[in-house]
C-alpha cells in the first residue's frame, strides 16, 4: 500500500514537471542583450561619443523591439558603460593625448575616447524603459580596464552576465545596441565563444566608424554569429 501510494505521488511530480516546468523553460530559453543605448553615445542627448544615427527615432526604434520581444516572452537585459572619471579610456587621463588615439598599454591598445558615461551623471543612463529589463549590467567600473563586452573586461574580470543568463536558462541571445564596432561586436564574440546561439539586428545597431563597422560585422559573421537585417515576425 505504501508503495502504490509512493509511486502515484511520484507520477504525479513528474506529470507537474512535464506540463509546467517545460514549457517554461523552452519559452524562456531566448535572451536579449541592449547594448549600451545610454546617453552619451546619442545625438539624441548630444552624447560626448554620440554615434551617427542614433536621434530619437533610432531609440524608440529600439525601445519598440525590446518591448515586442518582452511580451513574446523574451528575457531583456541591458549593459550600461558606467566609467570612474579617472578611468584609463578617457584621452584627458594622458598628458598630451587626444581624442581617438590610439595608444599600447600594458600590452594592451587602447582607444583613447571623450569622456563619456561617467558614473552617476545623466548621460550614462540608459535611455529605455528600466521596467522592460530583467536586469541592466554594469561594465567598465574599475579604472584600470576598459570593458567593450558585457561579459568580462580587459583585465579578464567577469560581470554577472553569464550567470544571470544561465539562471533563465537561456542558451540562445538577441543582441543590439551601440555601438556595432565596440560594445556590440565584443559582447556578441564573447557570448558566441561562452556557447550562446547568438544573433545581432543589423537595423537596431549603430557604428562609430562606416569602415570599422564593416569589418566588426565580417568578423562576427565569421565567428558564427548570426546576423540578421531587422526583427523578424
Ligand atoms: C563603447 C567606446 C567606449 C561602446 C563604450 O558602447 O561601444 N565604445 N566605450
Ligand atoms: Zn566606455
């Protein structure tokens, strides 16, 4: 009698995970990563690093195919620049440097950019909704690395990323933002490399250079990253 009852309460776990747990996991399992849309890279806010095309009607393009995948069930998150005034990429931090040079440190080339999404000061907000992310992830808070990917910076440090990934078992990622030749491009190799099926929308990204551009684009292609022209469906 024991048994009878032990092996119906078992049966009756396993229905539970079969009709719930399941179909919630495969519903969940794809990501979004909005890479970077924060003030200081728009002309929309005159960013001091604003990228070309990146007016209002670029961030509600973008705000518009966060919230489309939200109640398709997506899970979105956001990186956010989020730099120390001293930090190591800002040319004003080099004695006789300027804007857009490029320098070796530690090994390390190192573009050297304007000032840009300081802690705590208005352009370093991210420009969407915060309600349409799961999470937003910092990157490029210690000083002495740059951080281009949302995964892991310069120095090899990782961000919560990829554990916050895994624990919505998300194995298959969006990835938009600002900017392609950067952060997006970075993000996306790492996410590639780390095992994720990745895809990027050409038409929800914006690059700092035409020519660097184009190139971040082949690499990822070559890398097995997907990319596609605009949102589909
Ligand atoms: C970025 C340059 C410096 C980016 C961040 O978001 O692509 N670019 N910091
Ligand atoms: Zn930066």
């Amino acid at each position: 009698m024991g048994e009878v009852i032990l092996l119906v309460a078992l049966l009756v776990c396993a229905a539970h995970v079969l009709t719930f747990a399941a179909p919630r996991e495969t519903k969940r399992r794809i990501g979004v990563i909005v890479v970077d849309i924060q003030g200081d890279f728009t002309t929309a806010k005159a960013g001091s690093l604003a990228v070309e095309g990146t007016d209002q009607s670029f961030i509600d393009k973008a705000e518009k195919a966060a919230s489309s995948l939200m109640r398709k069930g997506y899970v979105i998150f956001a990186t956010q620049d989020w730099h120390p005034s001293d930090h190591i990429s800002f040319y004003t931090n080099h004695s006789g440097k300027n804007a857009f040079d490029v320098i070796r440190i530690n090994g390390r080339t190192q573009v050297l950019w304007p000032p840009h999404c300081v802690q705590n000061t208005e352009n370093a907000n991210v420009l969407l909704d915060r309600e349409l992310f799961q999470a937003i992830v910092k990157k490029g808070k210690d000083k002495r690395f740059d951080s281009y990917s949302g995964f892991k910076d310069d120095g090899g440090a990782t961000t919560e990323m990829d554990a916050l990934l895994k624990r919505h078992g998300i194995r298959e990622l969006i990835i938009y933002g600002i900017a392609t030749d950067y952060c997006v491009k970075a993000t996306a190799i790492d996410a590639a490399d780390a095992g994720y099926k990745v895809t990027v929308i050409e038409g929800l990204c914006r690059g700092v250079d035409p020519q660097t551009t184009a190139v971040a684009l082949q690499e990822m292609k070559e890398r097995g990253i997907n990319l596609e022209k605009e949102l589909r469906g």
